[in-house]
C-alpha cells in the first residue's frame, strides 16, 4: 500500500544521499518515512484507515508518535494525521533516532 502511493505520487519519498526507504515494520511497529507535505499527511491518513477497514486492526494514535527530522514541528502534518509530534533525538529499541 505504501510503495503504491509513492509509486503513484500521493505519498512523497523522504530521500537522502544513502537511502531510499519508505518504511519499517517490526513485530506491531511501523516507521514510515516520507516528507512533511500536506498531501502525504492525507495520504497516510486515508492509508491506515484504509488498513484498518481492510483488516480490522486500528491504529493506537496514543501511543504512537511522529518526528520531523529537518523543519520545526509541522502541526498541521501532525493535526490531519492525528499524530502527537515528538522530539528528536530519541531512541527506538535502544537505538538512537536522530535528525
């Protein structure tokens, strides 16, 4: 579903020098890496309710956390995605995140 919509261009790639990854799965985690557009912040709204239609399994918006890497919090990509902005760095199962 993720690779479709960057395929399709509703989903904006997060790029840099050395990678070009859209997402990360881990056991019941999901890291998606896009850019901060507000069409994108659609589109991944309109993909997990999708998902969650198509499989019955929801989206704990209350545990989950959004981050920006290179511009100042972006409220309005938080507020249409019903995400909380977190700041980086952080760590993820032990391991730094950082901008």
């Amino acid at each position: 579903m993720i690779n479709s919509a960057i395929d399709t261009g509703h989903l904006g790639r997060f790029l840099d020098s050395k990678h070009n990854v859209s997402h990360l799965a881990f056991a019941d985690d999901l890291m998606v890496f896009t850019d901060s557009n507000p069409t994108s912040a659609f589109t991944l709204r309109y993909l997990f309710l999708d998902f969650s239609n198509w499989s019955g399994l929801h989206l704990n918006t209350s545990k989950s956390q959004l981050f920006l890497g290179v511009a100042p919090a972006n409220t309005s990509f938080s507020q249409i995605i019903d995400i909380e902005h977190a700041p980086l760095p952080t760590k993820y199962l032990g391991l730094p995140l950082k901008a």
